[in-house]
DNA sequence: GTTGTTACGTAACACTGTTACGCTACGCTG
DNA sequence: CAGCGTAGCGTAACAGTGTTACGTAACAAC
C-alpha cells in the first residue's frame, strides 16, 4: 500500500553535514534550503519530510556541533596533575572553536528560535560538559580544588572559556600568538583564584 | 541647484533606533528593511541613502549597542574598595545584557558580516572597556591587583563577564536566582586568582 | 492488472534585500 | 518672476528566500 521511504537516516546526516559546511563557510545566512538539498543531491522536499522547517535543521547543525565539541574534549587523556588537565581540556576547547569558527559562533548565536531550547538540547550541552566536570571533580577530590559541587565550578569555567573563546573569534584578542597569551594567563588565573577564594 | 535632504541625522537616529527595536524584539531575523522603514514613516530608500545596505545598518545599531554598554558601565559609582568596584561593574555588565537580550547576543553573534570589523568598530569595543580598564588600572596601582598592563587584565575580565552573559542569556545558568550566585562565585573567584597567580 | 495510499518533485506564494527608473522639489541664472 | 538643471526621493521591478499546495509516480494488497 504504501511507497517506501528513500529519505532516510542518511540523506538525514548528509543534510546535517551539508547545512553545518556551509554555515561553517558562509555564516548563518550562507544556509540556504535549496542549496544544502542541491548539495546532497535532494530537493527541499527531503528537508521538509525529515526536519519540517529550516529551524529544525539548525537545531540537528546546533545538537551535531555540541557533540563534536564534546567529542573533542573526550580526546584529551587524563593523564597527569588535576590543573594541568584543566588548562589542557581550555585548550582543546580552543582548538576546537577556532577549528570552525562560524560554526562555533552560530552555536551561541542566540537566534531567538533556537534559544528556547528544548530539554533535549539542555542535556546535549550539559553532556558537553562531562569530560571537563570529571576533571574538576577529580581536581576537588585530590584537594587542589576547592567546593563539593562540581557543577558550579564547571559551569564557572565553562563561561570563561567560551568567553575567550567567543572574544577571540571576533578578533578581540589580537592575533594567535597574543590570543594564546591570553588564554592561558586567563586559565591559570582562574584555577587559582578557586583555590585562593574557596 | 539641489533640492535639499530630507532624510538627515534625526531619520538616521531614528531608523538605528528602530533597527535595534527590532532586533531586540525578535531576533536578527526580525529586522527587514521595510518594517524599520515603515516604523519611522519613510521608505527603504532612505536606509539605502543613509547606510547604503542592511549590513551598514547593522553595523550602526552594533556601535549603538557597543556605546550603551559603555554609557551604564560610565554610571558604575567609583567608591569602595577597587575589586569592589570591579565587581559592581561586573554585575552592571550583567543587568545591561539583561535589559535588551537580543540585541546583546546580537552585538556578538559573529556574523561573518559584521566579523571583519572595521578599525572604528575596534574603538568602540575598546571605549566600551574604558570604565573597565580604568577600575584594573586602579586596583593595580593599589596593589590590589598584580601586573602592569590593566590591558591584558581587562580582557580576560571581559572574556569571563561576556562568558558569564552568553551562558546566562541561553538558559544555561538556570534561573535569575542561580545565574546570580554564578555571576557571584565567578566574579570573587577571578579577582581573588589574579590576585594569586600573579 | 487494478486500486489505493503514500513518498516525492515541481511550481506557486508571500516575502526578503537590492537596484533601476522616473518624478518632484528646490536654487541658481536670466 | 520664469525656466532649467541637478539632486533627493518614492515606486516598482528583479532575483532569491522559506514555505506550501498540488500533481505525479511508485509500490503493496487484492
């Protein structure tokens, strides 16, 4: 009775893939419907049948775009000092925003549309952060931070960090060298301050 | 032998004012020229004749935006203890990006439009910073602060301020009451590690 | 093979930013 | 006080956008 499907889970990911490369090339308004279909060889159709609105195709780039960063974060080994590893996971942050950076800033564009976040893109975020809030709790277990609630102090650092990171994308840092500067005063400031206020 | 302008500096005010009314509203998208045109009773000529493009029109509302922040940092009263003060600017900082949250994500959406900014755009942030850096300035020649250029300071105090709004402005602080023991522990953990770190 | 239901491509719609065109209003020249 | 020329300005058209309605085509059941 009924046709079946040829839009499926891949032409999904392929419409995902697309729309992220060409805001990671162009900026939010280089995504373009008709483009992104063209570029996986659909039709606007595809998009409506599997994400029923540009919105929700940037909501799939936004979801994708945290896990990559989460998925880079995983990457950096545990080994060594508490701190050291903190200052190592703000980098590897940084490495990774400054690795597309158009696509970073959209994740924190703020459109309106995409703010009302949806809880499942609240845990998406928050997953984000599992790998850094490890290494913090295991910082205030060894001692060499203070507080018992990992959470806050992970969400503290988080704010940092995105802030150098956002500051840097907008060219506000200077250049790399300066930037990178930056980044690590910042960091090791703000590990000690923890430990110097409590 | 010329028919004298109507479209002066009052109509120019005038249609910035409403840009950023209505990017403030409803996002980015919510702005288009013939609505901001229609608010201020002319027509999308006059945005071409003063601005010549959309892009220079949201550049303009971004310096308006740039220089607001400024002004309520400006009103931050200078007594107290110098990390006092530097924690009233912080949550000055905070209460502007609250009062207007679209147009504050805007400021940093990272448009590829508006990224490439122009040297005029680089004053406007760095005076948006005046107050700030005038207070770390301060607090070092008091000794209260370590270091010698309130430049370096007064970035990485921005990076976290601008980290904390963003994360707050997505929902990822949780409520007012919660953002604000965030702004809080974020803001006395930071002086307290420059303090520390050197 | 026919039928019925569903997936899908196409084309239209309303809207966007931008630009070309023509009208209109004024200051200078007689 | 006329007439003219230049500049300011409104209108309308253009290409392109997201979205949707519609017709076509492909398959399972009978």
């Amino acid at each position: 009775m009924v046709r079946p499907t040829t839009y499926d889970a891949a032409t999904r990911a392929a419409l995902i893939d697309a729309a992220a490369a060409a805001v990671a090339a162009g900026g939010p308004d280089a995504l373009t419907l008709r483009g992104v279909a063209a570029a996986v060889g659909a039709t606007t159709s595809a998009i409506y049948a599997l994400f029923g609105s540009k919105e929700q195709l940037l909501r799939a780039v936004h979801r994708e775009a945290f896990a990559g960063l989460a998925h880079e974060l995983e990457r950096v080994p545990a080994g060594g000092g508490p701190l050291d590893e903190l200052l190592e996971l703000g980098l590897a942050y940084r490495r990774s925003a400054l690795a597309r950076p158009s696509l970073y800033l959209v994740m924190f564009s703020g459109d309106p549309r995409l703010v009302p976040t949806e809880p499942a893109d609240a845990e998406a975020a928050a997953a984000t952060l599992g790998r850094l809030q490890g290494a913090v709790g295991r910082a205030q277990a060894a001692g060499a931070l203070p507080g018992s609630d990992p959470g806050d102090t992970t969400l503290e650092l988080w704010a940092l960090v995105h802030g150098l990171a956002s500051l840097e994308l907008l060219g506000a840092l200077g250049d790399r060298d300066a930037a990178g500067r930056h980044w690590h005063r910042a960091l090791r400031g703000a590990v000690a301050g923890y430990d110097a206020a409590g």
